[in-house]
C-alpha cells in the first residue's frame, strides 16, 4: 500500500521550496549565513547530546597534581626488603610425627 502526503504537508513542503528558491535569487549571501549559522547550530548540539560538552577538543587543561615519591625514595634504611605481615604460619599436621612438631617453632616472623 502506498503512503500520501496530507495535503496540509504537500503544502507546506512546496512553499518552503518557493521561499528558498526566492531567498537565493534575492538575497544568497545572506541565506548562506543563515544556513552556516544552522549547521553550526546542529553540530554544537549534536556533541553535547553525544559528551556532555559543546566542543570536547577544547578542554581546559587542569594543572597537574605533586607526584608522590616512590617507594624506593621513602623507604627507610635499615629495614629488610621484604614487608613485614602481621600474618602468623599455622602449622599443620600432615606428614609429620609428635617429635617434629615439638622441634619446629609454631610462629615465624
């Protein structure tokens, strides 16, 4: 089945074309500036509805936060290279007899 234009819009599309057809002839530069001015209007809306943000390759740069020093620059001399846990070793009792549990220390540190 083939669709139709309401006449009301038959209408309306066919002066629209008179309009701008009569504005170039008159007038294009100012027809120009109205139709450059349209599709710029277009673009800043269309990123900020994608962004959030009209132009998003123009962003203020934010000053840059103090780098923290490292690990190696703070760490204190005299300590040993491995981090101290307050983690205990539970032993266990698989595979060994009375006689070696009571040689072996319960807590390492």
């Amino acid at each position: 089945m083939k669709s139709r234009v309401h006449p009301f819009f038959g209408i309306l599309i066919l002066l629209a074309v008179i309009g701008f057809f009569r504005e170039l002839i008159e007038n294009p530069i100012n027809l120009l500036v109205i139709i450059g001015l349209s599709a710029l209007l277009f673009y800043l809306v269309n990123n900020y509805m994608k962004s959030g943000r009209f132009l998003p390759g123009f962003q203020l740069k934010k000053p840059k936060q103090p780098t923290k020093m490292t690990k190696s620059v703070t760490r204190k001399t005299g300590h040993s290279p491995r981090k101290e846990n307050p983690f205990r070793v539970i032993e266990g009792s698989k595979g060994k007899t009375k006689e070696n549990k009571e040689k072996e220390p319960k807590m390492y540190q």
